[in-house]
C-alpha cells in the first residue's frame, strides 16, 4: 500500500545496522519525508555517516540506491501491514474493512507523507524509469492480498471486488496525504462496507 504502517524508524529497528543497511535506512526516511529529487547524496551521506566511498562501494548510482530502498520497503510495509490487518479482525470480511482501520492509523501517524511507490512514479514518470516495475510490483501484490481475504470470505467476483477495494485505499491514500483535513480512512471504510454488502447480496 500502498508506505508504512509504522514508524519509518521503528521499521529497521535493529541493534546494528551494516553500512549498506544503514544507507538504506537514512534514505528511506529522507526520501519519504522530502522525496526523491529533493533528497541529494550529500545529504543521505551525512545522516547516515558514511563516507560517499562506501555509498558506491554498496551503490553505483543514486537510482541504485533508489531501487534497494522501494525493494526493502516493499516486504517490510507489506508484512508490518498484514499483520495489523490480521489482528483487526478474526473473519475474512472483518479483515476487509480493517484494512480501512489500519490505515487510517497510518495516516494519523506522525510520520506520514504518503506512499512512497506513488512519489516514485510521479517524480520518475518516464515510462522506462526503472523504479516503475518495482512500483506496479508492490501495487500489484498488495491488491491480490486483497483478492486473498475476498476468496477467504466466499465472494464470488473476488477479482473484482479486489479491484473496488484496491481503488477505494488508493484513493484514500492520496486523499490523506493531500488534504489531510478530510477522514479519507473513515470514507474509503464507509463504501467499501456497502460494496461488500452488494457483494454478499450476489453470493448468497
């Protein structure tokens, strides 16, 4: 979903970190919070404290970095976001809707900038721009996370409704971190109830 929906800091929480983790960590949390152009070498090197020959001893190139931090965030998001999601609710349905809870806590959280994959293809909108199989990659997974718990639940149009569901949380995304005034979370929540609904009336 899709950035995080904890802490960027308590993502990597870990006793050490190797130099390349340590690069990947830093540029993660700058790169969420100011994006990709804004965000220049110099700087990731001295929060991060490495020196720029181990940067390129771990990295070629700043798009490498890129590349490594969407990757790595990828499974961490995605993990750290399943799990929120399984202990909102003990029924696949139950699960649904609290994907909507779960982000709302995400958008409520002090470090929320919004999707980090979104800023991506917007900074990069080059059609050939590497980061945007990496992109459509974590996109992809996250809706067929979706299509898992409608299987789970016994809808029939699973792959459909995954689709009304994965659009209503994309739009919510967006939504939160634009106008962040709006309870995009709660709206998003509120017709993904009613297309459920419209769901069980075609599965029974």
């Amino acid at each position: 979903m899709i950035q995080t929906c904890i802490p960027i800091l308590e993502v990597h929480a870990m006793a050490t970190l190797s130099k390349r983790d340590q690069l990947v960590k830093t540029a993660t949390e700058l790169f969420a919070e100011f994006g990709y152009h804004a965000t220049g070498i110099d700087k990731i090197l001295q929060q991060a404290g490495v020196s720029k020959k181990t940067l390129y001893h771990h990295f070629r190139s700043k798009d490498e970095l890129i590349l490594a931090v969407l990757r790595d965030y990828d499974s961490l998001f995605r993990n750290d976001f399943m799990k929120q999601v399984d202990n909102e609710a003990d029924s696949p349905k139950g699960k649904l809707l609290g994907v909507y809870d779960v982000a709302e806590r995400w958008f409520n959280s002090d470090d929320f900038f919004g999707c980090m994959y979104i800023k991506a293809i917007g900074e990069h909108s080059d059609p050939k721009s590497p980061f945007r199989d990496v992109c459509k990659q974590f996109k992809k997974l996250t809706r067929n996370y979706l299509e898992e718990l409608c299987v789970e639940a016994g809808y029939r149009a699973a792959a459909e409704l995954a689709d009304q569901l994965a659009l209503l949380l994309e739009g919510a995304i967006v939504t939160a971190q634009v106008s962040p005034e709006i309870d995009a979370a709660r709206i998003a929540r509120d017709a993904a109830e009613i297309i459920i609904s419209a769901q069980e009336k075609k599965s029974h």
